[in-house]
C-alpha cells in the first residue's frame, strides 16, 4: 500500500495539477528506471525509455482510477515500454548513457591511474552482468543495491512477498559474487 | 550466467546476503564467525558479495545524474470528464450538466426567433482571461443563433473538473446547432464502371429524403 500522501500526490495528478505529475515523477522515476533495466533489450537507451515511460504519464495519468494502485498502473505502463522496446528490436549503441556508462563517472574514492581503470572497468562489468540475469532477479537487485529501497518497499512494488524478496536479492547476489570471483580468477591466469 | 532457480539456498548464502545488505543482525553475524572457523574462505566470499554491491552503489549515483525530468505537457485533459464520472457517479455528472446549462441559459438559448438571449453574452467582457474569452465566444454564439438561422441543441459536457486554483468549476463542452438555409440546387455524385466520378444535378422534386 502507498504511504497516504503518495495518495494525494497521485490524486491531485489525476486532477490534472502539473506539479504533483512532476512530484509523482521524482519519486518513481527510480523504480522505473529498475524495471527498464532489468527487462529492456541491452540496445536500447535507459533515457529514451524514461523518456517514453514519463510522456505515457503525462498522457495517460487520468486513467488511473485507483490512487492506491498508482504504482502498480506505473510498473505495467514500464513494463510494457521495455518490452515494446524489444519488439522494435532496435540495436542502436548510439548513446552511452545507460548503467554501463556508469564507468565514465568519475569515483572520487578510487586512486588515480590504473587502479581507477580497473575499478571503473568493473563497475561497467558488474552492472552488465545484473543485466545478465533473469529480471525477476534483476529487478529487486537493482532496487536495492542500486536506488536503496527497503525489502518491504520491493516486496509492494513487485506484488510479492517479502520472504521471496530476500530469497531473490540472495540468489542474485550468490551469482553476482560467483561471477566476480570468476573474473578475477581469469584476470590472474592470464 | 549460471542461475540458481531451483537451487536450495544455503544458509551462508543467506548470511552473506544479510551482510552485504545490511541488514544483518548480531545472531547472523555470529554464525557467519562460526562458519568460518570451518571455512574461512566464507570472508572471501563475504568481500566479493560487499565488491559487487560497491559497485551498484556507485553506479546508482551515477546513473541518477541520467534520470531524465518529466516531458512538457498538461497532464491527461482528455481523461477529465471519465475521472469525473468515475469519481462522483453518472449521477452527479448528470446533475453538474444540468445545472450548468440551466444556470448559463442555454436550455432557451438560440430559439428560432432569436429572442432568448442569454445574458453571458452582453457587455463587453474583460480582456485576457479565461472568463472573458468565455463570455466573448458566448456574446458571439448568441449573436450567430440570434440571426435566426440555427437552432442549438443541449449542449455535450466533455468534463467538469476543479479549476487550477480550485475556487471554480473549469467545464469543457461541445457547442452544436442545426440550421436551415434555401439552396439553388443539389448535385448527386456518380460513379461509372470505369470508376470515374461525375455529378449531376437532382431536381427538388426527386428528393425522396432530407437527410442530406
């Protein structure tokens, strides 16, 4: 259930005021963004999914008819642009915006030269192998680890049980780390 | 990537998942140290799961400067009058429409003698609201139905939601009227085997119907 003033954000939206939409937007626009990372097709642009995502807001918050399931209505309207977008099957890598690019960020805590290659490196790597499992392990992963949302805050938004999101959070760090220790064993044979 | 679905999950691994988490509490803890006084490569494994999750983190606060703001546009104004109806019930739409035409006087509006008319449509509105441009579209539409040439039927209400400020009642509706006019002739549109399209005029009398 939604905390009771996520409900009125959401009313007021359906009433057509602009400014809760943009409210509502900066508070799920990170679940989303979980949800198109984990479903869409590698090709595809995280922003211009956002993108499409927040025009279907704008277009369509008035057919929200239940404020308490706002955000079940937002996940399926995510959902199904990720999977449109693998319809379309366009393999355009022309923008360098996605979680991968997230290499390019400088990480304040890194030492500088090599070490800060390798560690970037493995940022891209990391993210790309969370991309790699099956979103139902995916999904959660990145709500937690990546946007911070707490077990029961994951458990809502996927409509299951709490218990099966710690179960899925274990597993998808289980192969995370697996592959983690994979790489670096190839590192040291070669 | 090897996936564990139907894998049992250790209890180690649920610990570590605690850890990494931080959601781990001093009994959880306690029994990761007696795992490892049988196996102290669990800290190894401990480091990888704590690796990984660095690295989401990190690429969470880089990611956030690419959430794009929400795209320009006024939130679902075709929707408003189903968010109405679904909010207070055909009903009470039924009686908003009603009110509002009897109170704006389009229920005698536009008689055929054109000598109803309504009283939005007098004076000069004040300029540069959304008022004004109402009463001047009124003022026009009277004087249009006052010539006597079209009677308008009830108006449709689209929607009738709170306005912005919340102090009135913004309402969209569709405008509709039917006139009369004389015409010289009335042509009919042919098509020949060849599909080629010619007209041709109908005598007045040969007209069997006037729904044209």
């Amino acid at each position: 259930m939604a905390p009771r003033s996520q409900i009125d954000i959401v009313r007021a939206a359906v009433r057509g005021d602009r400014a809760a939409l943009e409210t509502l937007w900066q508070l799920e626009r990170r679940r989303v963004a979980a949800v198109l990372l984990a479903h869409r097709p590698r090709e595809e642009d995280l922003e211009d999914l956002l993108q499409e995502v927040g025009t279907i807001l704008v277009e369509r918050i008035g057919e929200v008819r239940e404020p308490e399931r706002f955000r079940a209505w937002l996940r399926t309207v995510a959902l199904n642009v990720a999977r449109g977008a693998g319809r379309r099957a366009r393999f355009t890598r022309d923008h360098a915006r996605s979680l991968e690019a997230a290499a390019e960020v400088p990480d304040p805590n890194a030492a500088a030269g090599t070490l800060r290659v390798e560690a970037h490196e493995e940022l891209r790597q990391v993210v790309a192998w969370v991309r790699g499992m099956s979103p139902s392990y995916a999904e959660p992963l990145l709500l937690r680890a990546v946007w911070g949302l707490s077990q029961q805050e994951i458990a809502e938004w996927l409509a299951i049980p709490e218990t099966t999101v710690e179960t899925r959070l274990a597993r998808a760090r289980r192969m995370l780390r697996e592959r983690i220790e994979e790489s670096d064993r190839l590192r040291r044979a070669e | 990537m090897k996936e564990h679905d139907h894998d049992e999950l250790s209890r180690e691994d649920r610990l570590i998942h605690r850890a990494v988490d931080g959601s781990a509490g001093v009994g959880d803890w306690a029994e990761l140290e007696l795992i490892a006084r049988r196996d102290a490569g669990v800290w190894k494994r401990l480091a990888l799961g704590m690796r990984g999750e660095l690295s989401l983190r990190r690429a969470g606060v880089a990611l956030e400067a690419h959430l794009p703001s929400l795209p320009a546009g006024r939130p679902a104004e075709n929707k408003r009058a189903a968010i109405l109806v679904g909010a207070l019930g055909w009903a009470a739409a039924l009686l908003i429409s009603i009110f509002w035409v009897g109170a704006s006087g389009f229920g005698s509006l536009g008689s055929p003698d054109g000598q109803n008319d309504t009283s939005l449509g007098q004076g000069a509105p004040p300029a540069g609201s959304f008022e004004a441009a109402t009463l001047a579209a009124s003022a026009a539409w009277g004087e249009y139905l006052g010539a006597g040439t079209a009677r308008e039927l009830e108006p449709v209400i689209l929607s009738a939601l709170p306005s912005l400020d919340g102090t009135a009642i913004e309402v969209t509706f569709l405008r509709r009227a039917i006139e009369r006019t004389t015409i010289d002739e009335v042509h009919e549109i042919r098509e020949d085997d060849a599909g080629q399209l010619s007209t041709q005029a109908v005598p007045a009398m040969q007209l069997v119907s006037n729904d044209i």
